[in-house]
C-alpha cells in the first residue's frame, strides 16, 4: 500500500517535472518561503503559555528550512542540466 502511494506520488512529482520545468520548483520553494516567514511571524503566539511551546514553533521552521534547501538544490541541478546543453544520444 505504501509502495503504491509513493510510486503514485513519484509519477504524479515526474509529471509536473515534465511539464512546469523550473517552475515546478519555484512554486514549491516560494511556498515553502511563504509559510516559513507565516509561521516565524506568528512565532510569539507560540510562546505564550497557552500557545502549545517552542516545539511546535521550532519543528516547522526547520521542516520549512530543509524543504527550502532542497528546493533550492533541486533548482541548481535543472539550471546545472541546462547549462550544459543537451546530451548527446
């Protein structure tokens, strides 16, 4: 079942790859910057007493750092790939 969920995933991920391109990984990486900066903006509710901690501020913000990181690798690499012109068959 899992299996098939992430092969269900991988196809639907190698789908948008194919058509969006580079842009596919703008919009995630812009997304990802975009609820980085919500939840560090709305970090002092989280520091209430009431708000629920710092983890559940802290676990977010470096979810949304690493996903930001590897999108921004994943943008390198398909600027790397079209750098370097086609490869020859």
């Amino acid at each position: 079942m899992i299996g098939e969920i992430l092969g269900a995933a991988n196809r639907i991920d190698q789908l948008l790859r194919r058509h969006l391109g580079r842009l596919y990984h703008v919009i995630l990486a812009a997304g990802c910057v975009i609820e980085l900066v919500h939840r560090l903006r709305e970090g002092h509710t989280f520091l209430h007493p009431s708000g629920g901690g710092l983890l559940r501020l802290v676990f977010p913000v470096i979810l949304y750092v690493v996903l930001v990181v590897n999108q921004a690798s994943a943008l390198y690499a398909h600027y790397q790939r079209r750098r370097q012109g086609p490869t020859p068959t």
